[in-house]
C-alpha cells in the first residue's frame, strides 16, 4: 500500500487543462452569457416602451412592377403632401439607390405619415432621434407616423443593406415652421437647397 501515491491527481501532459477546471470556466462563461442575454432583452423592451417603436400598425400590399405608371407612388404624387384635415403625408420611393424624393421637407407640430414602398429590394427608413425606423419592402406599403416638435434637419440613411451602392443611399428631412411650409410650393417641398 505504500506505492500508492498520496494524491489521486495524475500530473498531466503540457497544455492540457483538467476536467473539474474546465468545467468551472465553462459555467462561469454560461453565466455572463446568460447575463449579457437578458441585459440585451431589458434593452430592447425598456427602449420599445420609452421610444414608443412598435411594429407597422398595418399590412398593404401594392405592385411593385407599377409604381410608376399607376396609383399613390406615381412620381407627381410623391413628396409632402398636406390633407384636409391638417396632417400632413409623405410618399416616397426607396429603390437601388436613392430616396425619391431625396430631399422632403416636412411642417413641425403636425401630424406626419410616412408612406414608402420599395420596387426592387428590401431598404430601411430611419429618422435619427424619431420613432421612424422602419424596413421597406418590395410589394408592401411601409407607414410610419410621427411628428417634428421644431425645425431641424435629419439626416436619413437607408439602414438595410441593399446591394452595392448602399452606403451612398442618403437623404435629407428638414422639418420646418408649419406656417412657413404652408407657403411651399410642391417643388420646394423636395427641394435640396438649404434654407
Ligand atoms: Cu437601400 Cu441600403
């Protein structure tokens, strides 16, 4: 009995890690992964609440062969346009690569809705600081509603990647004074220059 060694551990060969501390680097990593996991879903809900994001409150389908030649999305029909009842819409076409229109102006303090649609691939809308954040897709209507408190510029990148040229697929929304925006005409609505 006396061979037997005093220690049931075997020295092992060089660079192999025993079992029982593998085991408890594997639990630990387990455990920040767990915690990293419900960090992100606290995220994600505190922001959905607190941002009011939500998903599109409808689904419309359209043709996304015809977008030009007929219905809302024809080209004389996109932009901002002011309804009856004081909101305003903004029609726009996000296709490879550009918005059309580029450049929207839209009136503060009013009650805006985005209608895009897209007539090749999936592109993404975005409005930074806003509740606008919302995928375009082939063959659907995407409307997003929200409202510019005061005048500023927004800077609107496509946020799906789209193929080559996504990265050049930026437009501009300025928000401007709801009385100076009623005096717009429709081509100054989309205009680019600054003001
Ligand atoms: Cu359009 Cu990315």
């Amino acid at each position: 009995m006396a061979d037997v060694p005093s220690t049931p551990q075997q020295p092992l060969p060089d660079g192999i890690v025993p079992e029982d501390i593998v085991a408890r680097t594997e639990n630990r990593w387990l455990v920040v992964m767990v915690a990293m996991l419900g960090v992100m879903m606290a995220i994600i809900v505190v922001t959905g609440i607190a941002g009011a994001l939500h998903p599109s409150s409808n689904v419309e389908i359209v043709d996304p062969l015809s977008l030009h030649l007929q219905g809302e999305f024809v080209e004389s029909n996109l932009g901002t346009a002011l309804e009856p009842d004081g909101t305003a819409t903004v029609r726009i076409i996000a296709g490879q690569y550009d918005f059309i229109p580029n450049c929207i102006q839209v009136p503060t303090q009013t009650p805006v809705k985005f209608r895009l649609t897209s007539p090749d691939v999936v592109h993404g809308f975005l409005l930074p600081s806003t509740n606008v954040n919302t995928m375009v897709v082939p063959g659907f209507v995407s409307e997003v509603r929200t409202s510019f408190p005061a005048a500023g510029e927004y800077q609107m990148p496509c946020n799906e990647f789209c193929g080559l040229g996504h990265h050049a697929m930026w437009a501009h929304v300025t928000a401007v004074p709801k009385e100076r925006f009623a005096n717009l005409t429709p081509l100054e609505r989309t205009s680019c220059a600054a003001r």
